[in-house]
C-alpha cells in the first residue's frame, strides 16, 4: 500500500514539473476538442435561431412554417416556406 502511495506521489510531482503540454498529453486532453465543441454549439444556436426566426415570420403572417422534402425517385429541391 505504501509503495503504491509513494509511487502515485513522485509520479504527481513529476507531472507538476513538466510543462503544461506534457501534462495535456499525459492525461489525454486536446485542446482541438474544446474548439469543436464550442463550433458546434455555435452552429446549434445558429440553426435554432433561424428556425425561431421562420417560425414568428409565419405566424406574423397568419400562418405556419411548413417543409416539403423531395422525391426520393424523382429528387429535386427541399422547399420551406409558410403554409396556411
């Protein structure tokens, strides 16, 4: 037990000692990640945000928003528009 302790300590104080880019790779962590993660959160608000926006649109016009997905046979183009 005590070897274990001993061996968790000196592992930890050489871990303090090295740079911080040593410790980032030691336990695994990328900053690369944390930007991904803020992008897509961003990229969410965003897609909310315009679907909020085409919502209220609709309504101030008395109507819904509506969304036609092509045919899968004959394809074409996806269509958003406001619907009564």
């Amino acid at each position: 037990m005590s070897d274990l302790t001993l061996a968790s300590l000196t592992s930890t104080s050489t871990l303090i000692a090295q740079s911080p880019r040593a410790i980032a790779d030691h336990f695994g962590l990328r900053q690369d990640r944390v930007v991904v993660l803020i992008i897509i959160a961003l990229a969410l608000i965003l897609a909310v945000g315009v679907v909020a926006a085409w919502w209220i649109t609709c309504q101030n016009k008395g109507m819904y928003p509506a969304l036609d997905m092509p045919s899968w046979n004959a394809g074409g183009t996806w269509k958003a528009y406001c619907k009564k």
